[in-house]
C-alpha cells in the first residue's frame, strides 16, 4: 500500500487511540525494564553497593537515562529521520544511499556494512528481550512463595509459545487488544512509586544531574561497568525507532510523555526511596513495592504487560527483515499484510517460528532473569551506537546541518553510548556472546545474499542482447496470439530468456513484455510512479514496475496498471516466461570464497521463489534454466 493512503488513513484514527495502540506495541519493552533494570544495577555482576549515595546516583542516571537516550535521541531526533514514516537502522541506511532506481541490491558501502551489523544486533536483542522479561515477571511469584521456583522457567516457556502463536493476529489488532492493558500497568507502577517517593522524598535530590557525575567520581572505573546494568531502563528505544511506521511519531510522542516518561520515572524512585529506608529490599525492589495482599494479581499483570512488551522487538524485527528483503541484503520470506489500513503492520511465519524458537532455548539455557542480565544489552548498545553514527552521517550530509549545530547534539549522544557499549562489553563472557553470535550469522547472512545476488546479475547480465541486435535476427518467426512476459532482472538489453524461446521454437507472441520490478530506495512508491512503459518494436514493450522497500509486488497490481495505461493491449491470459540460474560449479578462481559461495547457494535455494511472492499463475509460467559463474 502506498504511503500516501496509508498516512491519509491513519490520520483518521484519533490520536488518543493510535497512542494507546502504541502502549501495546512500541512501549512495552521499556515499559516493563523496572522489573530488573533498577535491582540489576545493585546485584548484577559488577554490582554498586548498597549506601545512599549510591541509590541516589543510580537513580539520577536512569533519569537522565530517560531524558537524554529516549526522549532527546530517540522520542526528538530519531522519530523525525524516519523515511517516507518507516524508521528503523535500515531505514536509515536507505537515506544514506545515493537515490537511484535499480534492479540491482544495494551496494556494501562502509557505512552499509556498519548499519548492517547495527541491526543484526538488535536480531539478537528481539531473541532475548521476551526472555528476560516473561522471566523477570514470573519471577515475582518467588517474593510470594519460594516453592514457586521450580515452576518458574516451564511456566515462563509456556508463555513464550503462547506469545509466538498470537503473532499472526497482526500487530494492530494486538496493540488495540492489550493497550489497555499496558495503560493498566504504568498507572499502577507509577502509583506504586509515588507512594513510596511520598513517605521518602528525600529520592527526590537524584533529579539533580550532579549527582550522576558524583557517582562516577566516587565508583570510578566500576561506575562504567556498572553502566551496563543503567542501560536496561532504555532497552526499548531501538524497537520504539523500528516501529515507527506501526502508528506514527505523533501517537508514539505522545504516548511517552503523558504515560511512560512519569510513569517510568515515578516507579523507578519509588524502589530507589524504598531502599533508601529498607536496604535489605534490594533483592527484588519493585515487588517490594506491592503489599502483600497484591502480589498474585500484580505477578499476573506484570506476566501481561511483559508479554505485550515482547512485541515492541518482534514487530520491530518484522518490519526489519521485509526492508532488508526489498533493500537486497535477505532471501524471500512470505510476508502477511495484517491490516487493511496501515502497510506497516505485518506477520512473518517463518521469522516468528525462528524468533520463538530462539527465545524458548535462551531462558531454558540461562534460567533466570539475574543470569540472562549477563546476556542483555550488549546488542542493544552496539545497535544503539551504530544508529548515533547513521544519524551523524544523515544530518551532515543529507539534512545538511553546519557543524555547530550536529556536532554538540552527537557528542552528547556518544557521551551516553560509548559508555553503555563499555560497560555491556565486560558482559560477554557471562553471556553477552549469544546475541552477538546470531548477529554475526545474520550480518554473515546479510553480506552474502547481497554479494551473491549481485554477482549473479551482473552474471545475468552478460547473456543480454542488445535490442537491435535482436530485431535484426527477427526473421519470419512464428505468430502466437496472447501476450508474454519475459521477466529480466535488468532495464536494458534482451534477456537470456527471451532468446531462448527465439532460438528453440521461433515463435513470437502478438505483444511481448520485458518485464524488470525495480527495487526504489524509498519506502513505497505511488502507483501513478508505478511503472513506465517504452515501446521499444511494433510488439515489444519494456515495462518497469517500481517498489520501495516497504511494498510488495505482486502481477495482479502490475496487470491492472498496464491495462488502464495501454488498453490497447490484450493482458487477460499472459504466459510468464524467467529465467532459472543455476550456480556452476566454477573450479577456477572466483571472487567469492567457497564457503560463501556454498551459503549463497543453499540460501538461494531456500528462498521463497520469485514465482510465489510476485503472484504468478503456476499454470501461466515457463522457466528456462541457465547457468551461471559467480
């Protein structure tokens, strides 16, 4: 669906219900961090001690946190680099490419490849975000009653399962079911915090950012790994920048302010007051704020709220993995369009079957939410660093900003990035390896579909004729009625497939289409900028049909298009004609390495066919095979 009406439809809705649909979605990863965030940073692996000025100085950081990361970074400056309304780190590499309209993926620039390995980060922290936090919320069962431990990780698994199942409801219809939901949880913890601030508002100093500064003079060097805990009250923010087509900055801006910002900020010096007065609640603070009579129903409201939280990174992957497809750097996977009204809102089968099953081993592995704080927040520092330096080069070079005004913005953004990435770096060992090996396999992944697929039609390219070339060697053939699309994967020439059938039958139809689908830059594409015909014979037309990134082609839409372009033209009953490569096995030297090639070749051939996510009639397709040295 193109942008255009997608954004004219959302208009419609009100804003007070776009921004409750993204209290389900977009808040719920940041939204639930009090779970952990606050109790980690004083029993993690490199834990503060327990003194006031230590509990004053962490929360002064997490406020800041808030301030600076989410609401300055993400919630000002990310929401407006977002692309015709897409956001995310790929779409924010799209902006970075020169605009061109090409069949060809895109290039592995150095900048591509560092905002590639920036989104294959947060791959691993969309495997890890549903497991901490169904854990850390089942988990409080524990504060009810110790014999609820051994139950804790097959009822946290029966959950995950759960949760992947709902996912083909699409993200519409699960942010508008649990936004209430999610609205039910910010008003209770920040309830919960107030009346704790209430019988100690002496917390209340930590909104002086000198006491911040303070603790890293007092904690030195510790303070930076200590750092690796504070970064999980914005764990959220790269999903809240990756779901930003799913309701729009307006809704999600709003949302922040009015809710999540005084709700996270009440809660979190709410636990910091009561250990203020009650050191020895530091092993789960935030349960500790609920009386007694309250535990069950909030132990089951935060297993609610986090499994609505899941959905800020799988929706957020979701969306990733369809720009990747389109930008050329992954493989065809079916794509679900979940809504009517917003283009934005999918469902991938096959992305939320590995998702799940990735989630499920991790909590099964690690068993706690202690011991996955160990796995947490290293992607997402990496993710969020990598998005600081694509911003940098998006304001330079594209919005054009002088130097006096990017330069200061980015430092302060550093300032808070460069040590979040040192402290989660001291993580590794202890389980920070797990997501940065899956998003070494995807970046791996991402690399060589794109240097396979590009080799390959440049591979292509070579059996390409030059149309006069072709006319000339036209000599009484055959005349078939009907029309036949001979897709090309390149604008210019006669493809392979078409002198194939020349050379074989000599048979011609009555009109004949060069059909090429462009892959635009841009997130979408109207349909009057669709396609461009050019008569190039008396009965050969060359049709380029245009898709951004967030579309999918599909021939219905193409034919309907055509039909009301040329009328002229009989389109009711075409016959498809493609090319089938098939990858020779070269024992001379290439410029791929062989395991490289080897991969490209069992990704290509688990690829979703191009037959199936363009729509082709299976009983209207002729593939000719080709072969071809990459």
């Amino acid at each position: 669906m193109p942008v255009e009406k997608s954004r004219s439809r959302r208009r419609k809705e009100p804003l007070s219900s776009l921004a409750l649909g993204a209290l389900g979605i977009v808040f719920g990863d940041i939204g639930t961090s009090p779970l952990y965030a606050f109790s980690l940073c004083f029993a993690g692996e490199y834990p503060a001690k327990v003194t006031p000025q230590n509990i004053v100085g962490i929360c002064s950081l997490i406020f800041w946190a808030l301030v600076i990361v989410v609401t300055i970074k993400y919630v000002i400056f990310m929401l407006r680099a977002d692309f015709d309304g897409e956001g995310g780190t790929l779409a924010l590499l799209a902006q970075l490419v020169p605009v061109r309209r090409a069949a060809k993926p895109l290039g592995l620039s150095a900048i591509a490849l560092l905002m590639l390995f920036g989104a294959s980060m947060l791959y691993g922290d969309g495997a890890i975000t549903p497991a901490i936090s169904v854990i850390s919320a089942v988990e409080g069962l524990n504060v009810w009653t110790s014999a609820a431990h051994p139950f804790i990780v097959p009822i946290s698994v029966v959950i995950l399962v759960a949760l992947f199942l709902i996912q083909k409801r699409g993200t519409g219809g699960i942010g508008f079911l649990f936004g209430p939901i999610v609205l039910l949880w910010f008003v209770v913890i920040g309830v919960l915090g107030a009346i704790s601030i209430a019988h100690h508002p002496q917390i209340l100093v930590a909104l002086n950012p000198l006491y911040s500064w303070e603790f890293f003079l007092r904690n030195g060097l510790l303070s930076f790994l200590i750092f690796g805990a504070v970064v999980l009250c914005v764990t959220g923010v790269e999903a809240l920048y990756a779901d930003l087509a799913h309701f729009g900055r307006k809704p999600i801006g709003i949302a922040w302010a009015t809710v999540v910002f005084p709700a996270l900020v009440l809660n979190y010096f709410g636990q910091g007051a009561l250990v203020l007065a009650n050191p020895g609640a530091i092993g789960s603070p935030f349960f500790a704020l609920v009386p007694r009579w309250g535990l069950i129903p909030m132990v089951v409201l935060a297993t609610a709220a986090t499994i609505i939280a899941s959905q800020a990174l799988i929706t957020g992957v979701f969306s990733l993995t369809q720009q990747a497809i389109q930008l050329g750097y992954l493989p065809r996977f079916r794509i679900v369009h979940t809504s009517r009204h917003f283009a934005g809102q999918i469902y991938m089968p096959t992305i939320n079957a590995l998702l799940g099953i990735a989630c499920i081993l991790i909590v099964i592995m690690f068993r706690s939410s202690d011991k996955l704080g160990g796995a947490y927040g290293l992607a997402v520092t990496i993710t969020m660093l990598t998005t600081t330096i694509g911003f940098a080069e998006l304001v330079r070079k594209k919005w054009k900003w002088p130097a006096w005004q990017w330069v200061p913005l980015i430092v302060i953004f550093l300032s808070w990035d460069v040590p979040f990435f040192i402290g989660n770096a001291s993580k590794f060992i202890s389980g920070g390896w797990v997501p940065v090996a899956m998003a070494l396999v995807l970046f791996t992944i991402f690399v060589t579909w794109n240097r396979g697929r590009r080799r390959l039609m440049e591979s292509l390219d070579s059996h390409t004729m030059p149309v006069d070339d072709f006319l000339k060697e036209l000599k009484d053939p055959t005349l078939v009625g009907g029309t036949a699309f001979f897709l090309s994967p390149q604008p210019t020439g006669i493809p392979f497939v078409l002198q194939h059938g020349w050379i074989r039958s000599h048979i011609i139809y009555d009109t004949i289409v060069l059909l090429t689908v462009m892959h635009s830059p841009r997130p979408f594409v109207h349909p009057e900028n669709r396609i461009e015909v050019e008569q190039l014979a008396p009965r050969l037309l060359r049709v380029k049909a245009s898709y951004g990134f967030m579309d999918t082609p599909r021939i219905h839409d193409i034919l309907k298009l055509l039909r009301a372009r040329r009328p002229d033209v009989d389109f009711s009953r075409p016959t498809y004609y493609l090319a089938n490569p098939k990858i020779a096995d070269d024992t001379t030297r290439h410029g791929m390495p062989s395991w490289q090639l080897n991969l490209f070749r069992w990704l290509a051939r688990n690829a979703r066919p191009l037959t199936d996510s363009l729509g082709l009639p299976p009983n209207s397709v002729i593939e000719f095979g080709v072969e071809v040295k990459l």
